[in-house]
C-alpha cells in the first residue's frame, strides 16, 4: 500500500524550496537529513503535559515542553551537544512549531548549510 503524505517540505542552504500539504502540529512527522533521521509525536508525558517526543535514528533524545518546545540551554549548546540536531531545531522553527527567539536569531545566521526534508504522512 502506498503511503501519502499529509506535507512534504525540502530544505536547502536553510531556505524552504518545496512545500507541499498543510502541516498539522499534532500528528507525527520525521525531519530527515543526510547526518541522521528524527521521529517527532506529539504526546502526553507522564505529568500530562504536552510535548514533542523526539527519536534520533530510533533512539529517544529528547521531550520538549510548552511554551516553546526546544531545549532551554538555547541553540548552541544544544547543537553541540547534539552535533547533528541542527536540522531538527531549524525545522522547529520553520514549522513555527517554537516561537523561542534565541533559536530564531541563531538560525538567521546559522543556517546556510542546511539540507533536509520535512514529511507528514496522511493520519486521517
């Protein structure tokens, strides 16, 4: 059976290239880029709260909260931490998933060499 996406968008040079769909913020979508593969799902955690859940190629890193739904360090200790995440931050900013001001202003400079797909597969 083959499956059809709810939303598709590339990313190069961390522009938006190609956007196809309507994104929905409560249905599970992957970022994907030639360093690693992100599963993202929006759930309950254990206290109720809403949050994104984040897999790196299968392997939970992250839950991240309301208001802002990124990590509070800010963008770069995350990245360096997490050297390939890049990709997925961005993505949580060209999503308007976070509105987190640091991670915007990092990404006004910090984007150039950005490469990656977003995709949402149909959930209805």
């Amino acid at each position: 059976m083959e499956t059809i996406n709810q939303y598709q968008a590339d990313i190069k040079n961390g522009k938006l290239v190609n956007e196809k769909g309507s994104f929905f913020r409560a249905a599970p979508f992957e970022v994907r880029s030639e360093e690693a593969v992100y599963t993202i799902e929006y759930i309950k955690d254990h206290e109720k709260e809403v949050v994104y859940s984040v897999k790196e190629d299968g392997q939970r890193i992250g839950e991240y909260e309301h208001p802002f739904f990124v990590p509070n360090e800010g963008p770069e200790k995350v990245i360096a931490q997490f050297s390939k995440s890049s990709s997925l931050f961005h993505a949580f900013v060209v999503l308007n998933i976070t509105k987190h001001k640091d991670y915007r202003r990092y990404f006004e400079s910090n984007s150039d060499g950005l490469k990656y797909t977003i995709t949402q597969k149909k959930f209805l």
